[in-house]
C-alpha cells in the first residue's frame, strides 16, 4: 500500500514537471511569435523609408545630410533587427535593437522638421502615400511591441513564479526574456508624427 502511494506520488510530480515544462515552451513560443510580428513591421517600415528619401531628394537638395543620416540609421535598426531576430528577449540584442531604433526614431524627426519648410513637398501625392503607410506602420508596430511585451511579463513571471522557477534552468530556461523598451520611451509611447 505504501509503494502504491509513493508511485502515485512520483506520477503525480512527474505529471507536474512536464506541466511546467511544456508551460515553459508554450511561454518562450509565445513571446518569439509576438516578436516575429515586431520583426514584419520594423522591416514593413525600413521597406518605405527609402521610397521616403527618395521622394524627398527631389525637394531637399541641400540637405543630403539629413537625408543620409536617415538611411544611416535605417541600416543601423536593420542590423539591430537581425541580432534580436536571431535570439528574441536576449537583453544584449534588445538592448541594439533599441538603441537602433531611437537614433532611427530621431533621425525621422529631423528629416520631419526640415520637410517642414517645404510646402510642395508636403503636398507631393508620393509623400502623403508613403506618410500614410508610415503612420499606420507604426500603429501597427505599437500594437505589436505591446503584444511582444506582454507575452514576455507572462513567460518571466511563470519562470520566476514556484515551482517553475525550481526546474527552470534544469529545462533551459536561465535568464529572462528582455523587454522592448526605447530610451526615450515618452515619444515612443504614441506613433509618431508623421505629417508632411
């Protein structure tokens, strides 16, 4: 009798860490896929950001240097979204990725502002076209981080909750997944402006 309550026992245990195991997977698949959809829009938005340039070359003559700047940055965020692509959650890579996308983000802002002084510019039917897929991208985009930093609160919160936090490294599960947080989080907080 007592062997019959010690095997039930083991079974029952058993039975719970593979719960927790396949909880772990289902978390950690969860958060990637969620990323892989950060992954379309960032690269949806570096798509349009040279049909942008170039659209504005025209207009901008003498201001090739913002207009390089921007595509300096644009290929800065790609390389950053190839590190994190490769290991999503990793701190180190959504740590570039991050950096990435805020000299990114500041670079757009400034080609906003000169694009401010150019009244035909702003008028440009190609301009308004690629304004407008660049500012759904980015709501897209908002959606899509949210989404990405939600499925990671949960997966970090079951890893360090008990008992998984006991066999999660035993499975492979060591470190947290990272956030996507931007330096300047306030002006990331709302797409932004993109009229010109």
């Amino acid at each position: 009798m007592a062997s019959l309550i010690t095997l039930a026992i083991l079974a029952l245990l058993v039975f719970v860490v593979i719960g927790i195991f396949n909880k772990l997977v289902a978390l950690k698949n969860r958060y990637q896929n969620a990323f892989a959809q950060i992954e379309v829009q960032l690269k949806r938005r570096y798509d349009l950001i040279p049909n942008l340039v170039e659209t504005a070359k025209g207009y901008l003559k003498h201001e090739r240097e913002t207009l390089e700047a921007v595509i300096a940055a644009r290929n800065t965020a790609i390389s950053g979204l190839k590190l994190a692509s490769n290991n999503p959650g990793d701190a180190s890579a959504m740590n570039e990725l991050s950096g990435a996308e805020t000299a990114l983000h500041g670079a757009m802002n400034r080609l906003s502002v000169v694009m401010e002084a150019y009244p035909d510019l702003k008028a440009n039917e190609n301009m308004l076209q690629v304004s407008e897929e660049l500012a759904t991208t980015e709501n897209r985009l908002a959606f899509a981080r949210q989404a990405f930093n939600d499925a990671v609160t949960e997966y970090n919160s079951y890893k360090q909750s008990f008992p998984p936090v006991i066999f999660a490294g035993m499975f492979g599960h060591q470190q947290d997944a990272k956030l996507m947080e931007f330096a300047d989080s306030a002006a990331f907080q709302a797409a932004p402006k993109v009229s010109f």
